[in-house]
C-alpha cells in the first residue's frame, strides 16, 4: 500500500463498548493547518480531551494555541504541569516541555529531547498508553522525519484506534509513512476525511458550527498566519 491511498478498517466501537475519551494529535511540519482543520470540525462540547503537540519554532506554542482557540468552537488551551484533563479542552504542548500525563493529571517535563524533539510527540504517545490504554484516538498529521511512529504503535498495541494522513494531502509525509512502516496505522486517511472518521470513533457529534455555545466566538476577526514550524 502506498500512502496515497486510503486504508479504512472497521474502527466504530460495538453496541455496549466504551467509546474513547482522549484524542491525541501529532503533527510537525505542514502540521498547523491540518490540526486546524481537524479541532475546527469538533464541537464545544466534545466528549473527550484532546490532546496536540505540534513541533514549532522556539516561542510560537502559546501564540499557536491562541489562533487555534480564535478558529475553534472547542475550548483550546496551553497545557500546564499540573492541570486536571477533561473532556471538552484541546490542550496544546508548550514548547521547550515534553507533554506527559499521569493518573489523570498533565505532567510537562524537561528530559532530553527525543528524535531531536522537546516537545515530542513520542514521548506524549507512549506516556497515553501507558496510562489511557484502548480508550485513547491517535492522529499522526504531516511532518518531517519519524517522530510520533513507535508512539503510535505503542498506543495500537494497547487497543487504541489510530489513523494517519495520507501522503497526497501532507506537506512532508515522514512522520506518517514512518509509522505506515511500523504497522503503526488502523487507517491512512486524507485530510478532508479525518473529521468524518473522528465523528465515527466518538460517536455522533453535533455540528462544530452551533458556535452560541460559545459566546466569545461572535467577537473574532479574519485567522491570522499559521505560526511558524520548525
């Protein structure tokens, strides 16, 4: 299979099963745009945390959040050491800091960098299957190189669902097809499909568009620019 196709297998939980509480998303370069794209189509009140670390220039992770909060009807926040994970927030990686959790809290750590990463989506992807298991949706966007592949297969192994986008809509297709190669991905999806696939994982979602959920949402301007990428 090469990555310009659409790998699909049956992915939606059966009557009675759990459905997932925590989407996880990884992307580097030629990510910012697909994250959008994807935190844009879920609703206020999203049944599950969510959870990004995307690799950027050096001081662009809390502008990064910001934009991301103005262009989306989920509530999206910088992470902080120490804060509960709920369902219905987007919390982004800060940068300089690996995004870890543990029992149910955010952990922000300064171990060395992995695959030249601090943050890196690895170590945030293995730390969610040590601690979340088969309840975890793991997404792997554009990028450069390989980081988030074995933290991906890691999640599989443990039951999550995981998909990643497909080489005609990234930018740079290494992080994907690194994880393509590891057996990593459930599914290989274009862009434009992740949101409908997302919606099948979690169950029916109500349209991202009902915006009155939050009322700030009146108030924005045009988007301003993708923060830079390393």
């Amino acid at each position: 299979m090469t990555g310009g196709e659409a790998m699909v297998m049956a992915q939606k939980p059966a009557a009675g099963q759990a459905l997932p509480d925590v989407l996880a998303i990884g992307a580097s370069t030629g990510g910012p745009r697909g994250v959008l794209s994807v935190l844009k189509s879920l609703p206020a009140r999203f049944p599950a945390a969510v959870f990004v670390v995307q690799h950027l220039a050096e001081g662009f992770a809390e502008g990064f959040a910001s934009w991301l909060e103005r262009e989306c009807a989920i509530s999206v926040k910088l992470a902080v050491d120490g804060a509960r994970y709920r369902a219905g927030e987007a919390v982004v990686a800060p940068g300089g800091s690996h995004l870890t959790v543990a029992d149910g809290w955010i952990r922000l750590t300064n171990a060395p960098p992995i695959n030249c990463c601090r943050p890196s989506i690895d170590a945030f992807f293995h730390s969610l299957a040590r601690e979340r298991c088969g309840k975890v949706v793991g997404l792997l966007l554009s990028g450069m190189g390989k980081d988030g592949a074995r933290g991906l297969l890691s999640l599989k192994e443990r039951g999550a669902a995981t998909m990643v986008q497909d080489q005609r809509s990234c930018a740079i297709f290494g992080m994907p097809k690194a994880a393509i190669e590891l057996g990593a991905a459930n599914q290989v999806l274009p862009l434009e499909r992740i949101p409908a696939a997302i919606a099948d994982l979690f169950g029916s979602l109500p349209a991202a568009s009902a915006r009155a959920e939050r009322s700030d949402l009146s108030h924005r301007s045009c988007s301003p620019p993708c923060p830079p990428e390393l």
